[in-house]
C-alpha cells in the first residue's frame, strides 16, 4: 500500500502526518522550535532548526509506523508563508529567517508603493511589513555586506525542499505572499522584483502545488531512512493547503483559522484584487484557482500570552471563561501583540484591556480576549462580504477550533454556524499529503481532498449576537482613539 508524508513548517514547529492510500492519517507528530525576538518588532528563526526539526518528525513517524514509512513513495510540503531565507551560493542561511510577522520593513513598504504603483493589483495586496519583498530591501539598507552574497531568496518550507532534494523551487500558492508574484498569470513579475532591488535568477524555480518540484535526495533519503528519488509535491502556504485540509478549492467554500495567527479565507471564481481593502487576493495550490482572505497577526497567541503570565494552561483559562460566562462583560480586548495586518496594517498597533475595574477577574480577561479575536475576525467577515466574497457557514481549523466554547463565542459574534470538525489539527501538513498524492497520481482534486467529518455545527444565538453589536462598535472605536493616534507617529 502507498502511502504519503505531509510536512508543515509553522511557526511554532513543523507538523508531519502519514497517510495511507484511502486519505487516512495513520500517525502525526510536532516538533517545537524555539521563535526569537532580538529587537522590537523582529521576528526571526533559524533554518537549522526547522532541518533538525524534520529529522525528529521523521524519527517518531518512523517510530509510530515503520511499514508504512517504507511505503512512502511521495511526500507534500506546507509552510508559514512570507518569511525570507537568504542563501548563499554553497546552499548555506546569511542570517536567521525574517518571519511573516516581523514589523521591521514598515518604511521599505512605502517604497515598494511608490516604484511600483501596479503592486496591488499584480500582487492582489498592498505592501505590508510582513511580506518578503520589503524585508529584501530592508536587509539591502541595513546588512548590505549581507546582501551583496546573497545567491538566492526562498520561502520557508522551500528551505526544507533545498535539504531534501538540492533543489531551488517554490509553489505558486507560497509565492503569492511574497510580493513578487504576478497573481493572474501565476508567474514572477519583471516589475516587482525589479522594484525590490533583487534579479529573477535569484528567486526560485516556479511550478504548482501539485506538480513534481523534484525527488529525494541520496543523502536526505539516508539521513530520513526513506527511498531515494521519491517525488517531493509543489506543496503550498499553509493557507492553501489547510483549505486543501477541509476540501476548500471550489467558489464559496472557506474556513477560519484559529492558530498563531488567524485567517479568513474564501475560495473565488478568478483573480479578484481588492488591494484597497487590506484582503489578499491569492493563487491557489491548484492550478487555476484563486482566494481571498483576511490575515490576521494574533490568533490564538494572545490566549497563550495570557495564559503563560499566569501560570496556567489555556485549556484551564478556557474551562473558567466558560464557567464564569457573562454576555454582559464589561471588559475589552485589543488583541494586537504583534501588530496588526487586516484590517489596520499598523505593525505598531498595540494591545491593551479597556473597562476593568476592582471587580474584574481572570476569568473576565480570558473572556475579553477571545472576544477581541471574534471582533477582529468580524471586521473582516465585513470587508470580505464587501468585496462579494461570503459564507453561508463557516469552518474552523487550527488549536483554537478545539475549544467548543470558543466557537460558539465566535458563532454568536458572526452570526453564523461554525463548523467543528473531527480533526481540525491535521490541517495544513494534511492538505500537504493531499498535494504528494495529487503529484503521485493525477486526479479530480475532489477524489483527494473531501471535506473531514463534522463534528459539531454551532449555530449562533441571535439574541447574543444582539446583545455584541454595542460592544463590538467599542471594540471598534477603541482602535480609532487609542491605537490610530498612537502609531501614526511610528508610521
């Protein structure tokens, strides 16, 4: 029986998962790694960790299932999207990666815009901080000795690719969030990477997420105990194949992303840039197919700030929440930790709890920032449905989407049913696999790529979602008299 290795590089650790040949995930493991913050607003990694990472996965994988890793005849990749790795000519990092929510390049961005003015709509978005394009031509102002060795610039998930098969290649779906992809013709764009200061033979090789980028290495085979020359799949940002996850590719369909970071996503009929409204218009892991979203800087990791500077886990800061649950909480949320992309672009908005008082407890502040999350996502449930891209009902995938409580929390906000599903953790190193077994065997992307069984559908309570529209117009206003005023002297 064949079966099929899925890798994705997150930002907190790389998630791999095996699947047999009927689509089922027989064995999974995360490896962590450590993420740096040498000066405010950077974010960084360093490759080296994701290949020792991939080495472990591998390790517990072969563990868990030894015969089915000898089956393994072809292996996907997902990744955190937008992050720059600079490599030199043997094949070695110039520096630890740039990360997608790293704020540096905010003055490079303006520059981007003005040399290019084409930008959004050739890139389906506006320039923003945590793109790849302004972190090149921060690092060509800041580190131009750096620069100057620099052979090649690949995303993530195209470093472990370069370690697996000595090749220099990227997907179309992770390119899109680079800045330098021409969205509707699905190919570098001249006029992009000329305005980023950098040469098209410094970018990688382009082909779809479920065409074959390349084979396993001799010697990445030996250090993975896997066969040499196996197919390694295009593979995707980890949106597109966490939508690959849920079986989202046609018109319509999409999901929420309740991780590090938070997305919401919808699958489009074509190439449709709205750049003025701060969404992503972006290729598919599919070929000929597009989406739009809204990429939100804080997911879930405001949840676990909180819940590592008191001490507990947040599955108990989400079990008081639930218990103490007030609709009424007089406190808020701003759940910008690392700035914030849509809706503000502001990599200087801060956080910040409004309306306590000597009575408010932990539990209260639990509550406030799951609904500052649900407010946020709210506000670009707004800006999707303005640009004519809307759900009927929502998924939900990512660490976030096991906590029912939650969920129904983010139903009642939106006013929609959200979908639970029976493994909302799979995700993107599953839509990975997904791309091995379409580069493996060609087929109608449907065969590949069913939806995952429901496990709960939340329906929201009107009279709640009532009872939040005065709140969430506070929520609202509370970024135009605090945070706005604030950076704007940053920006």
């Amino acid at each position: 029986m064949a079966h099929f290795l899925g890798l994705d590089l997150g930002t907190s650790g790389l998630k791999g998962v095996l699947v047999n040949d009927r689509g089922q995930v027989i064995a999974s493991h995360l490896c962590e790694y450590p993420l740096h913050h040498p000066q405010p607003l950077w974010s960084e990694q360093y490759p080296e960790d994701w290949w020792q990472a991939c080495l472990q996965v591998a390790q517990a994988l072969r563990q868990q299932a030894p015969q089915a890793w000898q089956d393994v005849v072809a292996l996907g990749l997902s990744g955190q999207m937008h992050g720059a790795v600079l490599v030199d000519q043997h094949q070695q990092p110039l520096r630890p990666a740039i990360l997608w929510n790293d704020g540096r390049a905010h003055q490079q961005c303006q520059l981007l815009q003005q040399r290019c003015p084409a930008l959004g709509q050739l890139a389906g978005v506006q320039a923003m901080p945590g793109f790849t394009a302004p972190k090149l031509l921060w690092v060509a102002e800041h580190e131009p000795e750096l620069f100057a060795r620099l052979r090649w610039v690949m995303l993530p998930k195209d470093y472990l690719r370069l370690r697996l098969t000595g090749e220099v290649v990227t997907d179309c779906s992770d390119a899109a969030g680079s800045l330098w992809l021409d969205q509707q013709q699905r190919q570098w764009s001249p006029a992009l990477v000329e305005a980023s200061g950098i040469q098209l033979q410094q970018l990688p090789r382009l082909v779809e997420g479920d065409a074959i980028s390349a084979q396993l290495s001799h010697q990445a085979a030996q250090a993975l105990q896997l066969r040499p020359g196996l197919i390694v799949a295009g593979g995707g940002g980890d949106a597109a194949t966490g939508a690959l996850a849920l079986g989202a590719f046609n018109p319509g369909q999409g999901f929420i992303t309740l991780g590090t970071s938070s997305q919401y996503w919808i699958a489009t009929e074509g190439y449709r840039p709205q750049p003025e409204s701060l969404l992503h218009a972006f290729a598919h892991a599919l070929p000929g197919r597009w989406y739009q979203m809204a990429c939100l800087l804080n997911g879930a990791s405001p949840l676990l700030w909180f819940a590592q500077i008191c001490g507990q886990s947040p599955g108990q800061l989400l079990a008081e929440a639930e218990a103490a649950y007030q609709p009424a909480n007089d406190v808020l949320f701003l759940p910008y930790l690392r700035g914030e992309r849509t809706p503000h672009n502001n990599p200087f908005a801060r956080a910040s709890f409004h309306g306590m008082d000597g009575r408010s407890q932990r539990p209260q502040l639990t509550q406030a920032i799951l609904e500052g999350i649900c407010f946020s996502l709210a506000q670009c449930q707004q800006l999707l449905a303005q640009a004519g891209a809307e759900l009927e009902q929502v998924g939900a995938l990512g660490g976030g989407a096991r906590n029912r409580f939650w969920l129904q929390l983010l139903a009642n906000v939106l006013n929609k049913p959200v979908l639970q599903y029976e493994d909302s953790q799979s995700g993107p190193a599953l839509g990975a696999a997904r791309l091995a077994m379409l580069a493996w065997q060609p087929a109608d992307p449907a065969h590949y790529c069913p939806p995952p069984p429901v496990l709960a559908c939340l329906q929201p309570d009107p009279a709640l979602h009532a009872q939040y529209q005065p709140r969430y117009q506070r929520f609202l206003q509370l970024y135009q008299d605090y945070e706005a005023p604030r950076s704007q002297q940053w920006l």
